[in-house]
C-alpha cells in the first residue's frame, strides 16, 4: 500500500547495472543521435537565414 517515493534518477541508476557492452552501445547511439541532430541544425541555420532574409525584403 506504501508506495516508493519518486526516483528522478531511476534511468541512470538502471544504466548503472547494464553490462560494459551495452553501456557502451547506448553512448554510441546518443552520441550519433546528437550528431545527426547538430547537423541539421547546422544545415538549418543558413535555410532559415535565407528564408528570413526574403520575407523582410518584400515591400
């Protein structure tokens, strides 16, 4: 009947059971998650610029 109290950190303490393999398999998606992630912002930024830039210039 007595419930546990909330654990912000319960993903982080699960990942701390996890094999070494598979702790390095999870950085490695993050990672290239991140990575893909940046890389459209980065070919984003210059588009949006663009696109900024056209809509000001119009009378």
């Amino acid at each position: 009947m007595h419930e546990p109290p909330f654990q912000p950190r319960a993903r982080g303490a699960l990942r701390q059971h996890l094999p070494i393999r598979e702790r390095l398999r999870l950085a490695r998606l993050a990672s290239r998650k991140m990575l893909s992630l940046g890389s459209a912002l980065l070919c984003a930024l210059p588009l949006l610029y663009l696109l900024s830039e056209v809509l000001c210039a119009q009378p």
